[in-house]
C-alpha cells in the first residue's frame, strides 16, 4: 500500500506503476498510485489536523519531534536499506548521510520550533503596542525528487510540522518507499493521524491536483527548475505562497594558490556524490592556469579508482543512476559534447560485463567544451565534471556566475582577500571555501537565480512555514486616538 493518509497506509485508487530496480533493470514492485481523490481525502485529514496540532505548545511538538528522531533511529537499518533499493545509491551514503542526516534534522527542528525568531514586543506608535505572532501557514502541500527521497522528505516535513502546520507530500513516483517510512514511523512516534500524511503517484496528475488544492495554503516543492515554473504558475491560480528549491550547476573554482590535492579530491567526491545526482554537484571546475593540467591529470587519475558497482556492497563508492533512461540522457551529454570536439579524460562510458543490466556511469572528467555549451550550462544530473581553464580572478568570478543557476559554489584557495571575494560575488545560495557538498541542520540551503527561492533546513526554514501576524493594542483610555486628527476632526 503506497499511500499514508489520516494516519494509515491505503491502497490508491489511481493507475499502477512498476518500480524497477536501477542495479539490476528488473522490476521490484507494483506501486498503487493516488487518485484525485485520495489527494482530496489527505488534504481533508491534514485540515482535520490542523486545530489540535497547532494548538500545541512549542514544547509539545519538540517532544513529538525528538520521539521522531529516536523512532528513526530505531530504524536506521531498514531506512538505509531501503534507500539504496529504491535509488541505486551505495549503502555507504545510505547509512552515512541519508538516515544520520534525517534524524539530525528532526532533533533540529524540534529545538528549533521552541525559538521562533520576531521582533520585540513594544510602544513603536505611540501609546499602544505591538506585537508580532508566527503563526503556521495551515495545509503543506509538498512535493519532492527522487536524489534524496528520505531526506528531502524530511526537509519538508520537519520544518512544516516543527511549526505547527500539517502537510500532505507526494515524493517521487519513483521512490515513495523511505517517505512512507517516515510516515509510518512519526505515527509510532505519537504523532496524532493527519498530522503528516503521503500521497504517491505521477507529477502531472497527483501533484498537480495538489498544488492547486484550495484546502493547501502552501507549497513547497524541490525539483527541476522546469517543473517548479510549471508549479509557480498553477500556484498562481489560488494565489498561495510558493517554496521552490530548483536545479543547480555549481562552479568549483581553483585558484593557482590552492592546495592541489585538496582541490582535485574535492572535486572528485564533490562531483560524484550520489552519482551526481545532487543539486550541489561540483559540476563546473574552472581552474586557473598554472594548475590546469596537473589538476585535470589527478583529477583523471581518482576518478579511475572509483569502484563503480552493487550499492549493497559497502566497498562500492559510485551506485547505479536512478534509471536505465535517466543514465542515458547523461551518456547522451557526454557523447555530444566529444562529437564537438571536447576530450574525455576519465570515464565516459557505461560499465559493461556483470554492471551492463543496471543503469550504472563511470566517473567522468571532459575537457575543451565551450563555455557556452549545453554540458556546461545545463543539468546533467550525473558523475560528470567539466573542467575549463581561466587566467584572471575576475574570469573567474565571471565564468562562476556565467549559467542561469545560483545554488551553490566551492573556491578553492588560500588567500584571504581571494576567499572573501569569491562567498561575495559569486551568485549562490551557499559558497563553500575550500570544501563542497558539506551541510548542516543549522545552516539554511538554498538557491539564487533560477535555482528558486526559500530555504530548507536551519531557523530560515522554519519562517518560511510561518505568517507574521501584527498585532496592536491601543492603550489610549478615552474615545481619542491621536492619529485621527489628522483624518477628521471631531468638531462637537
Ligand atoms: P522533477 O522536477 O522531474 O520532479 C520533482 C517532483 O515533481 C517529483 O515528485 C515529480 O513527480 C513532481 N512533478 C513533476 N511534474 C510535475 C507537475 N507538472 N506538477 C507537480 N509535480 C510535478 O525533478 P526530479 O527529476 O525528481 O529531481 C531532480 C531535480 O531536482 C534536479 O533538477 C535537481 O537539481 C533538483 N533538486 C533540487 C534540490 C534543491 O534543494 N534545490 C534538491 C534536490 C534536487
């Protein structure tokens, strides 16, 4: 049953779908997705919810929150292993990233939700005071991919919830089963029916009946720039208030100062990090001159040592991709990209022999592409990076913010006045300098430019699921306010 509304799995009343596993191309499940209808009773359980939820102190939903983050860890086991089943990603990343992640950020978010940031209470016009309230929105509706489905859930449900509101979250069609997890254990945790309920199923029909939901106040959504344009706009319609964490194409940039070896380990993790199937991929390596080719020759060389294979095994560094297309549209990049002229350092290709079933890509390293061409400027979404030359910084700064993306960036070096330089004027939701990928509950994660807008994780999370309300009390006794002298006068 792939649906978990109102505080118990149901069967969907919508078409079917077959997981296939992407190790191996064979199918694994018969997935029953959601109809309209089911989406119109889990927005009815979350608004059933929503009194009693909201109605708690702070306090009481951090408890909730921190028996959440206990229950998963319970859990670890079974959440890690199903992870890697249903994505293809190896079990290392699993079991020390994806399910660490998540139930730090549910012990996050249950502090977080007892400190709501505001203004202070005071006499700002005169004699009567104001105060300020965060209130929850009401109705999330969410919708998430498939690159981190455990922990993408969690960075839309936890801060949701944290806050007050209850929520309704269609992950990806093709990786519900962590998400329903989630679910299933917040109920054992003692999270009240409704307060958290999954709807599985395509985006053209599931999430899109959800987005224009008029019982959903917000939504909040993590996917391709394309489909979030496409969810602004739906959005519009009931006018409400709209989350986007879109696409990446982050530029790690070397400077000839840099530690080397640093640099060309960083990129290699940076770049194949869940097969690069990460937002925050390094992607773009712009390296300066002097350490071009010794950086490209390292960089080459690691990637060769890569041990691409089954996911399970936890020797294994680089897992399968998602699925058997998604893999060949990055092969498809990679193999236009040489027919213009560009040189393929490391990989390249596709594994053959016992890998040939699964939907598996070596690490790849290409040099010579232009800058204006499409594996440059696009999303590969794969364990692809591109490395391109520069001679100046401002080259560098300028060739850095030079796509319509801005969601995050590395620069590597060991100049101060370089490193300030770069967290300023590079045009991203997150600068690492002289790391990549690294994040933490406490810090926000977001983009600039057509990566989108609002922020997962840390407190900024939590007050993009909040209204701020005013309020103001009149401490004047008798029937004068002061300021209505100035609209009419009370002449008798
Ligand atoms: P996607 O946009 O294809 O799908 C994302 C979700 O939207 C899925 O649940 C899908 O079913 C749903 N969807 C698709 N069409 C829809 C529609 N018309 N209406 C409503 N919902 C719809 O993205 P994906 O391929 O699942 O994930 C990869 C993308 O996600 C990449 O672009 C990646 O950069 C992005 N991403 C961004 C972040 C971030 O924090 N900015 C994090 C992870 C992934």
């Amino acid at each position: 049953m792939h649906q978990y509304i109102a505080g118990e799995y149901r069967d969907g009343r919508g078409p079917s779908g077959t997981r296939i596993d992407p190790a191996t191309g064979e199918a694994a499940e018969t997935l029953r997705y959601a109809s309209p209808a089911d989406v119109d009773d889990a927005v009815a359980a979350a608004t059933a919810a929503l009194p009693a939820w909201s109605g708690l102190t702070p306090g009481e939903r951090a408890d909730a929150l921190l028996r959440l983050a206990a229950e998963l860890d319970r859990r670890a086991d079974e959440l890690a292993a199903v992870e890697t089943a249903q994505t293809g990603k190896t079990i290392r990343m699993s079991t020390e990233f994806d399910v660490p992640g998540t139930i730090d950020n549910a012990a996050f978010f249950a502090g977080a939700a007892r400190q709501l940031q505001g203004l202070a209470a005071g006499e700002y016009a005169g004699r009567a005071t104001s105060l300020v309230r965060r209130e929850p929105v009401g109705v999330v509706g969410s919708i998430a991919p498939w690159n981190y489905p455990l922990q993408m859930a969690g960075w839309k449900i936890l801060p949701a919830v944290a806050a007050g509101n209850t929520i309704v979250l269609k992950p990806s069609e093709l990786t519900p089963g962590t998400t329903l997890l989630l679910a299933e254990a917040a109920a054992a945790a003692g999270l009240p029916d409704g307060v958290i309920n999954v709807v599985t199923g395509p985006g053209p029909s599931v999430g899109e009946h959800l987005v224009r939901h008029p019982g959903v106040a917000m939504t909040s959504f993590t996917g391709s720039t394309a489909v979030g344009r496409r969810i602004m706009a739906l959005a519009a319609e009931t006018a409400k208030r709209v989350h986007l964490e879109l696409g990446g194409k982050a530029p790690f940039v070397v400077f000839d100062d840099a530690d080397l070896e640093a640099a060309a380990r960083g990129a290699v993790a940076g770049a194949i990090i869940n097969g690069g199937q990460d937002c925050t991929a390094a992607t773009r390596a712009y390296v300066q001159r002097p350490l071009f080719a010794a950086f490209t020759a390292r960089v080459a060389e690691l990637m060769d040592q890569v041990v691409v294979g089954d996911p399970t095994d936890p020797e294994t560094d680089l897992g399968a991709l998602i699925t058997h297309a998604h893999r060949d549209k990055v092969a498809g990049f990679v193999d236009r990209a040489r027919a213009a002229g560009a040189r393929v350092l490391a990989g390249g290709a596709a594994p053959d022999g016992a890998l040939a079933a699964g939907a598996f890509y070596r690490p790849t390293l290409v040099v010579d592409a232009a800058q204006d061409s499409e594996i440059v400027q696009r999303e590969v979404f794969g364990p692809v990076l591109v490395a391109l030359p520069f001679d100046t910084d401002d080259e560098a700064i300028a060739l850095a913010n030079d796509t319509p993306y801005g969601l995050a960036a590395s620069a590597w070096t060991t100049s101060l006045a370089r490193s300030l330089r770069a967290s300023e004027e590079i045009q991203a939701g997150c600068v690492w300098l002289n790391d990549h990928i690294t994040i933490t509950s406490e810090m926000p994660h977001g983009g600039y430019k057509a990566s989108g807008f609002g922020k997962d994780m840390s407190a900024y999370s939590l007050e993009e699921y909040t209204n701020v309300k005013h309020v103001l009390a009149s401490r004047e006794s008798g029937p004068e306010r002061p300021w209505h002298d100035t609209v009419f006068r009370v002449r008798r």
